[in-house]
C-alpha cells in the first residue's frame, strides 16, 4: 500500500515599505529675539505631521529639542534641536 504524501510549498511575498522618514531643513543658531524659520507641519518629501513644542521659542537662551509625529502615516518620529544663542546682533544687524 502506498502511502498518499501531500507537499507543501511555503511562499512567502514581501513588500517593500516605503522610506516614511520625513525630511526637513536644519535650523541654523537662532538669535535671541530674531526672526526665525517656522517649524512646517508637512515635510519636504510630503508627510504631515506636528511639532511639539509648536513653535520655536527665541526669548529663551539655550537648546530646546522640538519632536515630530506624524499624522497616521507611520512615519518615523523625528527630532530637531535649536539652539538660541544671546548674540542679537548679527552682521551690523540688530535683532530687536
């Protein structure tokens, strides 16, 4: 009697996640109460998301590190450090 031998093939499929890093420009040194480049909600290669803190605060001196999430997009969460210095002048300019 010959025995029924049944053979299963494993198949495996895999798919290749999209790169969900969100880019952004870096910030520079910011001046104590000058004018500042605004955290943007949406990436440079299209992701949406949130800045907390919001926004950069420029009257207190020293680092603060901002933190990025996204908005559903399973994108990886992003972190951007700005340092406010005390100078408030910058090239003859005064920053008042």
């Amino acid at each position: 009697m010959q025995a029924n031998v049944l053979q299963l093939k494993r198949i495996t499929t895999s798919v290749a996640a999209p790169d969900n890093t969100p880019a952004f420009a870096t910030v520079g040194g910011v001046l104590f109460r000058c004018s500042y480049m605004q955290l943007e909600p949406v990436s440079q290669n299209g992701i949406t998301g949130s800045w907390s803190p919001s926004t950069i605060d420029n009257v207190t001196v020293g680092t603060t590190t901002y933190y990025y999430t996204d908005a559903n997009q399973c994108a990886t969460a992003q972190t951007l450090t700005v340092n406010v210095t005390a100078q408030r002048y910058y090239s003859g300019i005064c920053c008042d």
